[in-house]
C-alpha cells in the first residue's frame, strides 16, 4: 500500500500531518528521533487490515511547520500532542504503537489519559533518567551524554547539523555508519532532524515518569527490545519489565535499538498477536 497523502490537523496551536487507511479499532503509530510518518509505511496495510491505521509526524518532524521551537519542547510535549490528536479525530480508545522517544511521550499520554488508550505497545523508550539509579547505569548514563547528547548540543548550538545527527545516529548503529548511509537516506534524516535540535536544546529533554505511575497503568503493555541494543536501552527496558504490572516483552532477535527497522516481519507478527490477545479479554 503506498502511504496516503498526508492530511493536517491543529491541537493545541500545533498542527500535526497524519495518514491513515482502514476503518475499526484505531491503531495509532508513533515515530521516534529522526523520523516521520513516513517511517511506519511498510506496516500501514497489514495493520489497515485490522483497524484504523494512524501514523503521524511529532510536531517537529517533517512536513510540519511548528516554529519556535518549545524551549521546554520533551515527550511531554509529544504526549499533549498525542492526545490532542486521539481526541481531535475521535480515534480513542486507541491502540497506540511507539518507537524511541516518540514510545515515551506515548507512556506519558497512557499516564494522563488511560481512557485513550486501549493497549500501548513500545519499542526502548529511553527512560534515561532511570539510568543513574540501576546498577552500573551511572558509567553508562555519563558516557552517552559526553559521547552524544553533548556533541548533538553544542553541534546545533554552532549550526553544524549534520555533525550533530551523525553522532546520534553514529552511536546507535556504529561508528562511521551515518557516512556511509545513502544519500537519500542522509537527506531524509537531516529532513527530520529538527525534532532531535529541538530536544537538544530543551531545557528539560528528559522528564521524570515515575515507576509508580507506570505500574499503575490499567491498560495491558507489550515490550519490543533488541537483543543486540545498547547498555542505554538495555538497562532501561529490563528495569521497566519489573515496573510495568500488565506489561510483556519480547526480545526482537539480531536487532538493535530500531527493531521496526531491523526486522520489521517480527516486530508486525508480534504486535498483531499481542493486539488480538487484547481484544479477546
């Protein structure tokens, strides 16, 4: 199925490009850094095929137009946004599916408004604020802000996109790895790369969820991890396994931290499985 035209809708003073196909149950799709709604295509059908597939682009990434950027722009922000959009399009109770740091503001809108949310799958939201209180989190917490978020700052800071993004991507897929990316591919991500600026130079790019809010979210949760991920998200997913009172996880084999990428085929079977459980009970 080709993506559908993106159509714009405005919660909240920000106006949010989404597709969507079939009809049913809506199942919500979240991107993570980096991406848009583009990054869901290849599962638009399969999922169309069981309900109202909605993929949208957070309010940062491409083709939306949100200016100023939020000085205290975090998945806080995206979680208004996610629920301004379930809201402005009727789509509640959702099934509501989430990458990355798109997968946090999704935990942060289950939090707020649990009567939107009707299951909430996520693949290694980077909860990393955790990360100084687990154990041998704290090296692992230091060395990822020196050896990305630092330089992502300070390259935006000085308008050097491309340095900025190929030391976050650099850090998830090996070093050198964003040179030798495609140029299409390059272009694209520079294209989306104004929601990792945004969060760079947040004044709050990692907000607080308490483990207590989390487990007591009512609504049941299935975990995506990568077996080959890094410490970062590797610690954070085993802690929030612990935390999450209706969760499940899944280890996604012979992928790293972007299983929907890696290994799509998985990560589509897995869900779907997941979502029929929940509507069975």
């Amino acid at each position: 199925m080709k993506t559908p035209l993106p159509q714009l809708v405005t919660v909240g003073g920000i106006g949010l490009h989404y597709a969507a196909a079939g009809s049913g149950r809506a199942i919500v799709f979240v991107h993570g850094g980096l991406g848009d709604y583009r990054y869901w295509a290849a599962q638009l059908e399969p999922f169309a095929a069981r309900g109202r597939a909605v993929t949208y682009s957070r309010r940062y990434s491409y083709p939306n137009d949100n200016h100023p950027f939020d000085p205290e722009y975090s998945p806080l922000s995206d979680a208004r946004d996610l629920i301004g959009l379930i809201e402005a399009l009727s789509l509640g109770p959702a099934h509501v599916i989430a990458a990355s740091i798109g997968a946090c503001g999704a935990l942060f809108a289950a939090v707020e408004r649990p009567d939107l949310v009707r299951s909430l799958v996520v693949a290694e939201p980077p909860m990393l604020r955790w990360l100084p209180e687990l154990p041998g989190g704290g090296a692992v917490w230091r060395a990822f802000r020196e050896q990305v978020w630092d330089v992502c700052t300070e390259g935006f800071r000085r308008g050097e996109r491309v340095r900025a993004v190929a030391a976050f991507i650099d850090y998830f897929l090996g070093p050198g790895r964003y040179d030798r990316l495609p140029a299409p591919v390059r272009a694209r991500i520079l294209e989306d790369s104004r929601d990792l600026e945004a969060q760079a130079l947040s004044v709050a790019p990692f907000p607080e969820l308490g483990r207590d809010a989390i487990r007591a979210l009512p609504m049941r949760v299935l975990m995506l991890s990568g077996a080959l991920t890094r410490p970062t998200h590797a610690l954070v997913d085993a802690e929030l396994e612990t935390v999450l009172s209706l969760g499940e996880r899944v280890i996604v084999p012979a992928a790293g931290h972007d299983v929907w990428v890696e290994q799509p085929a998985f990560c589509r079977d897995a869900t779907l499985a997941f979502l029929n459980r929940v509507e069975q009970r």
